[in-house]
C-alpha cells in the first residue's frame, strides 16, 4: 500500500472543498478547483477496454467543463503496456514524463542551522509560500491567475493550512504543502526559490513535515520525486519504491475525440 500511496496520493488524501473524487472501478479520477487540474490514477482494465475507458473518461471532464487531463500510470497499472497504447493515441508524454515514487520511514537528518521552519499560519505567508511555488515550477501564468484569484477562499479550508515554510531571516525561501493518508504523509509541491536554493531549505521543509507525520500518528513520508527532487530526497534517506509515467490529454485539441 505504501507503494500505491506513494504513486498516487491524490487517491488517498481527504478531500478539500471544490475537489471531487471519482471511484470508477476501473480507475480513480481526481479533480482539483482549477479546470487545468485533473489527473487519471489506479489504472485496472483490460487492453480492449482502453477506448471505453478513454471515452468514459473525456465525457466526465467534458461534463463538467474540462478539456485536459493528465494520465499518471503507476508501475502496477494495468494493462502494463498501457502507456505506450496511450501514446498510440494521441497522449503526449508531459513536460516531466516520469516521478519515482519515494517513501521515508525514519527520521530525517535534522535540519541546518539559521533556517526556520514551521507551519504557515498566515494569509500573508500563504500567498508567499504560493509564490515561491509558481516560481520555481515555472506555473504557466494561465494558472497562476486562476490560483491567485482563490487564495482568499484556499487559505480558509483546513488543507491549505498543512502547508509548512522555511525562512531565511525574513525571507520566506521554501515552501510545501503535505496531507495525512492512513498510511503515510503525502508531500506535494515542495519548493525552493531558485536564487535561495543550496542553502538547505529544502531539507528543513522535509524535517518539519516528518514532525508533522509524528504528530499526526503516521511516521512515514511519500511523494513523487520528479528528476530534481529525488536525489535530494535520496540523500535525506527517502527509497525508490515505484514510477510514475506521466502523459497528458489535451482532448479539446483539434483531431480529439
């Protein structure tokens, strides 16, 4: 389970308002607020399905006002050629086209000295943290103005304050957000200024989310680790434990049906 976990923790955390989750049998389809959000995870059906399945999954998103999707095939999914039958249909491989999924089950190496990390507890610091994110992972603008015009309404849900910082002085420099599942804390977003980076925030973010993972009862961390981030995690003692193939469908594309 930790493996599945760590493969897809949309599937896994509790849902926030605005979020939908559907369970349908042959796949989990998770909907984030934003329309550019959508992924479709715990892929298991057989070969001569996939078009049912493909077409199930274009005329939910297309109810509810979605054109684009992103396919995020773990290293169990069936059928196990299921990327490349994707791709033989007009996927296209993502920006990142494959996560390793890590997981942690022992204390991390604590953090260095000068850095501050904690829980954000602010609006203020909620719209900072948000901000280091959209920079670092270059966020389109697209997005970014469809987030920023939310963050009043984010910051008040529950979830958007299991998000933790890490300052340098007073300047916020690194930011993640994480969510209990009943088998480990999922870690999404982690992220460091590019100008602030090999100071070690990175690794105060992870020590303050193990903190979190012990005071919620779940002393384990797990995240998708994008060619970046894991060899980072690798030496703070996170364990490859599967992959994650990451394709998207823009089926509002001219030729998509």
């Amino acid at each position: 389970m930790l493996r599945e976990v760590a493969e897809y923790p949309n599937s896994f955390v509790d849902l926030s308002p605005g979020q939908e989750r559907i369970e349908a049998g042959r796949y989990t389809l998770c909907l984030e607020r934003s329309l550019l959000a959508a992924t479709v995870q715990r892929q298991r059906f057989a070969p001569d399905e996939l078009d049912d399945v493909l077409a199930e999954v274009r005329g939910r998103l297309r109810e509810r006002g979605r054109h684009v999707t992103q396919w995020e095939v773990g290293s169990a999914a069936q059928p196990a050629d299921l990327v490349n039958r994707l791709l033989e249909r007009g996927l296209v491989h993502d920006d990142e086209p494959m996560a390793t999924a890590v997981a942690l089950d022992a204390a991390p190496p604590p953090p260095p000295a000068g850095l501050t990390a904690r829980r954000i507890e602010t609006f203020e610091e909620f719209r900072a943290a948000k901000e280091v994110q959209w920079e670092a992972f270059r966020t389109p603008r697209e997005r970014i103005l469809d987030d920023r015009r939310r963050l009043p309404e984010d910051w008040e849900q529950a979830s958007a304050r299991l998000m933790h910082g890490v300052w340098d002085g007073a300047e916020l420099i690194c930011a993640g957000t994480c969510a209990p599942t009943p088998f480990g804390l999922a870690l999404f977003g982690g992220a460091t200024r590019r100008a602030a980076r090999g100071r070690g925030a990175y690794r105060a973010l992870i020590s303050a989310r193990w903190q979190e993972a012990e005071r919620v009862g779940v002393p384990a961390l797990v995240t998708q680790a994008g060619a970046m981030s894991r060899p980072i995690l690798e030496r703070l003692g996170f364990a490859a434990i599967g992959r994650v193939d990451m394709l998207v469908d823009d089926f509002g594309a001219a030729g998509a049906t």
